[in-house]
C-alpha cells in the first residue's frame, strides 16, 4: 500500500480525488483547512482509520507541511485559488508560494514523487494574476528535481464544483435574460471531476509513462462560454435568453460584485483570460490514460441541489 499525501482533501476536487486513491488501494494522509473540514470529509467517505488520515494545516506552513508528510511515499498537490480580492496576492501566496512550500517538504520528507494539479491555457503573464500564479507554479515544479507529473485540466464540472454552481445561481435570478461576457465564443473544454481523479490514480500507477511530463485534461468537445450557460438553464429547467455583453459593461459589474465579494461567475482578471481558449486536443484524454471522458452535455442535474460550502 502507497501512502500519499493530499493537498486540497476537502476541497471539491480532492474530495473526489481522496475516494478514487483509496479505491485504488492506497491510503491518503489529506491535508484540510479545519476540524470541521476533517470531519467532512470522513464522514463524506466513509473512510476507515487505515485508508484515511486528516491533518489540519495550510500549504503556505512548511513546518506543519513538512510534518505531515512524514512517511507518505508520494505527493498529489491540489491546492489553488480560483480569485482573490486583492489584486493577485493571494492567488500568488497560495497558488505559486504554496507550490514551492509543498515541493519544499516534499524534498524534506524524502518523496521523489508529485503529482501537481495545473490548469489549462495558463501562461506566465504579469496582467492576468491566476494564469500566472498557476504557471509560475508549474515552473516550480518542473524545476523542482522530482519526478513530476503535472495535470493541466479546462473547466472541471461535477457535484460541488465551483464554477458551473455559480453559473447556475445566476441563471436562477428570476429574470428572463442572461449575460455572458464578450461575444460568448470563448471556447472552454469541460471535463468532469472524476475523469480528473481516474487520470491521477493512472499517473500514480504508470511512472514510466507520465513522470517528467505534462497532460491537458478536457472533455470530448469544446463548448463556448454562452453554449454552457444554456446548458446550465436546460439543466436547471429554466427558460433564459443568454446576451452577450461588452466586456467593459460585464468588467463594471464585476469590479463592483468584488467590492462586496460578490461572487460573480466572472472576476475582473477573468476576464482578461477570457482572449484566450481554455482547449486542448479533444483525443488527449483517451490517448495519453485509454479511458473516454464523459461529455458534460445532459449530465449537469446535480446543479439543481443546493451547493454546500467546500
């Protein structure tokens, strides 16, 4: 049995993740936010003592991290902000600071092996702050001297998400219009939560074929921004015209949503991101792990829950 350690365990994503690992037959030392956060998270998996152990801490303490690690074999590092509210700062602590903290004790800890979790169409580029903060982060870890694998997912979709819970909130306005930003055509390539979790249980066990490499994670087709918007509404049973909007106008609304920390669907320094596709090749998934990833379109019911808090 392989003892991994997991960044991230109660976030949406590791919460998926965390289930898949001990399926595979490791055991998964998570790393949570809080005690209340722990406690979910068990009670969520229904995981027993051997198969799950919590520890509660941040990515930017590299005592507590270095601690934790103690005895796990390898690394699965989930961790990252979406936005912030202060200009990038904390998308840079956590996202690219809290990157080079984890491969810091990993190295301290003695594990060779991570598996970091990127994000498609990032790029080192001072003006838009996540892209950056999570292509500096990928640097870190190519650079690291580990045996790395990084996993460079497009929107991930599934129960709890974030990004498609807020779509979903906003479609649930009674209003008979929708705005999307721009003209609507960025293009984005969803891939659900557990074909990202199947992907890393496969990097974990195929080293010979994905360390030193990394993989763009998407679903089988590409969707534009106002396509999934109308998905969303179909799934939700709601009647909407979806309008696309002048950035500026969407920017000015946004800006204020964050004034109040609002959580609009849409933060300034997305929409800055938003020139560029969020794509990669519609084979990859198939290709590089031999599993089809599940198409979004007709599988998004879950939004009609009430999404709790991560």
């Amino acid at each position: 049995m392989t003892q991994i350690f997991l960044t991230g365990g109660s976030g949406f994503v590791g919460s998926h993740v965390a289930p898949a690992l001990i399926d595979a037959g490791h055991s998964v030392v998570a790393l949570v936010r809080s005690p209340r956060a722990a406690a979910d998270l068990r009670k969520r998996l229904g995981a027993s003592e051997s198969s799950l152990v919590t520890r509660i801490g941040s990515v930017n303490d590299p005592a507590a991290l270095a601690s934790a690690m103690v005895g796990c074999h390898a690394v699965v590092h989930l961790v990252a902000l979406s936005r912030d509210w202060n200009n990038g700062a904390d998308l840079h602590r956590v996202n690219t600071e809290g990157t080079r903290q984890v491969v810091d004790a990993a190295r301290t800890a003695g594990i060779t092996r991570i598996v970091h979790l990127g994000a498609l169409g990032v790029e080192e580029r001072a003006d838009l702050h996540y892209a950056d903060s999570k292509a500096r982060a990928e640097r870190i870890v190519r650079e690291s001297g580990l045996d790395y694998t990084i996993l460079k997912p497009s929107l991930i979709w599934g129960e709890r998400d974030g990004f498609f819970n807020i779509v979903a909130a906003l479609v649930k306005i009674p209003a008979p219009i929708v705005p999307v930003p721009g003209n609507g055509k960025s293009r984005f390539q969803p891939i659900w939560v557990g074909d990202v979790a199947r992907a890393i249980v496969f990097a974990l066990a195929h080293p010979e074929r994905t360390i030193g490499r990394s993989f763009e994670l998407g679903g089988p087709r590409y969707w534009t921004y106002a396509e999934i918007t109308a998905e969303v509404a179909r799934a939700l049973g709601k009647r909407r015209l979806i309008m696309p909007m002048p950035v500026p106008l969407i920017k000015l609304v946004a800006g204020a949503s964050e004034l109040v920390r609002f959580p609009f669907p849409v933060a300034t320094d997305q929409l800055r991101q938003l020139a560029l596709d969020n794509i990669g090749a519609v084979d990859a998934v198939e290709r590089e792990f031999g599993f089809s990833p599940a198409d979004m379109g007709g599988r998004l019911g879950y939004l009609k829950m009430p999404s709790k808090k991560q």
